[in-house]
C-alpha cells in the first residue's frame, strides 16, 4: 500500500482548523492593532531592538491579512465544484504565509540577539548599532526571506490536486519539495538555538553579577524578555516541527490510517503556528512599558464599558418585573 493512494481529508480535523483560524484572526488582528497604534503614536525614542520589533508587527499583520484567505482557500478546497485560479492563489498566500512566519522567527531571533549583546558584551561594536543600522538589517533580513520562499511560488503544483498545502505528503520528491523541508528545519532549528544561547548567556551573565537582581531592573527587563521571546517561540512553532518529525516516522509504515494520523496532526500544528501574531505582543509589553500602559489602557476601558452595560441589563431586568 502507498500513501498516494490513502485520502488524509478529515471532517473533524478540518473544522477545528477552521475554528482555528478564525480565533487566530480575531485575536492577531485586536492584539497587532494595538501594537501599530502603540508604535506610531506612542512611541517616542527608537533603538535597533524597536526597530526589529516593528517590523515584526509589519510581519504579523501580513500573516492577519492572509488568514481570511486561507481560511477561503480551505473551504473551497474541500469542495469537488471546479474553481478557477485557485492553484495560483493557494501559491501566493502560502508564499506570503510562509514569508510572514521566516520574518517573525528572524526578528524574534534578532531582538534576543540584541539583548544578549547588550547584557554580555555591552563594549562589544554590535552593543553600539543605531536604530538606521537596524533599518539596514530589517530590509536585509526581508529580502533573504523572500529568496528562501519565493520557491513555493514556482514550484508546479501536482496535477489534479484537490488540496491546498505548502507541503508535498504524498508523491514523489523534487528539488522544490526537498528545498521546502530544508528550510522548514533550518528556520526553526537554527534560530530557536541562537534564542536559547542568548537565553542562558543573559541568565548566566545576571547570575554572576555582584549586585542583587532587583536592584538592576534594566538587566532583570532584559532577562525576561528573552525568557518571552524562547517562550512564544516555542508556544507557536515546536509543534510544527514535532508534527513533520511525526510524518516522516509514520509515512514509513504501509498504513492508511497512521499516515492519516500523521498528516491531520501535522495540518493542525500548522495551523498552530499562525498564532505566533497574537501571542508576539507578550514579546512587545516585556520589551517597552509603553507597550504594557497601552495593553492595559485598552482592556481596563472594555472592563469598564462591560461593567457599565451589565447594571444597566439588570435594571431593566427589574423594571420588568416590577
């Protein structure tokens, strides 16, 4: 038995992506509206590790727009009707999804990179780099994103294909598909290392401070944000990984129904990763109070707004009976 021949679709699996999806664009689209107002109309002194994170907004709202679209793209999919230019559009949005992801994971890892500099080697030149040298290394940084994914955009989809996914599961490889996992690996891998290296300098260096921890805020600031950034990281991308791993153990057996198991589980983690837009703001508020007053003065006025509509719900409740 081969697993081109073994059907992966799932009713259940696909609704819960679908309620995914939705939550995700609720929650990114509130969470990065705040973060771009906070940015532009709050924010008043720029370094480098603001920049990184500005642009790490820029990456999430892209990721926001592309939601609705995969979210159409799913549901068209799934029906047997023919539908034109669906093959060029699944391209293009998981061209963008996937750009949007590689730039997420890059200026999280640059943003860890820049506290541990700071922290570690404060004399070191990369402790002295300008907010316009973070702007060079923003757009570097894009363009090498768009090298890395442009090949999900010319790669040919398999004929006849009634699913839309980045990812080649079943038939044979080439080198458009081989490139594919590579890079899925090495972004993750790579960087997530660097993030723990930062991590455990930036502890170990505090550790060995004479001082005590909590008369140095600025270094106790520093430690928690990339304590944040290793933790959101993980959160969003690890199961991704863990469920290409699962993939590739179980597409060895001669089993439909493990290879089934395998690729739905794999759908979700996917899925899963596209939270890293709402849940990046944690990564914001430990970066700048500015960040948190602006989080804060935004829920406190829907708490005060909800409270304020529920007495007069229950006046009216009372009138009535009255």
């Amino acid at each position: 038995m081969t697993n081109s021949n073994c059907s992966v679709y799932n009713e259940a699996v696909e609704i819960a992506m679908n309620i995914l999806l939705i939550l995700e664009f609720l929650l990114g689209l509130t969470s990065n509206a705040i973060a771009l107002w906070t940015f532009y109309f709050r924010l008043k002194i720029w370094k480098p590790h603001t920049v990184y994170l500005l642009n790490l907004v820029i990456a999430d709202v892209l990721l926001n727009i592309c939601l609705p679209f995969r979210l159409v793209l799913a549901l068209r999919f799934s029906n047997v009707e023919k539908w034109d230019y669906r093959d060029l559009l699944c391209s293009v949005i998981f061209f963008a999804l996937s750009l949007s992801q590689a730039v997420s994971i890059a200026f999280l890892t640059a943003v860890a990179l820049d506290r541990y500099f700071r922290v570690v080697y404060p004399n070191n030149k990369t402790s002295f780099l300008t907010a316009r040298n973070a702007r060079v290394i923003a757009c570097l940084v894009w363009l090498l994103a768009i090298g890395l994914t442009v090949e999900i955009l010319v790669a040919p989809r398999p004929k006849n294909s009634t699913e839309c996914r980045s990812f080649t599961l079943q038939g044979e490889a080439n080198f458009y598909s081989i490139w594919h996992v590579i890079i899925f690996f090495l972004e993750f891998l790579v960087p997530f290392g660097l993030i723990l290296f930062c991590t455990v300098g930036v502890i170990r260096k505090l550790k060995k401070s004479p001082r005590d921890l909590s008369s140095q805020p600025k270094l106790q600031k520093a430690m928690l944000l990339v304590i944040a950034v290793v933790v959101v990281f993980g959160v969003c991308f690890l199961p991704s990984v863990l469920g290409r791993v699962l993939v590739y153990i179980l597409q060895s057996f001669e089993s439909c129904a493990a290879f089934r198991f395998a690729v739905n589980v794999f759908d979700v983690t996917i899925c899963w990763t596209y939270l890293n837009s709402a849940l990046d703001p944690i990564v914001y508020c430990f970066s700048s109070p500015t960040f948190r007053s602006s989080y804060r003065k935004i829920f406190n006025s829907l708490r005060v707004r909800r409270n304020e509509v529920e007495p007069q719900s229950l006046d009216i409740s009372k009138d009535s009976e009255s």
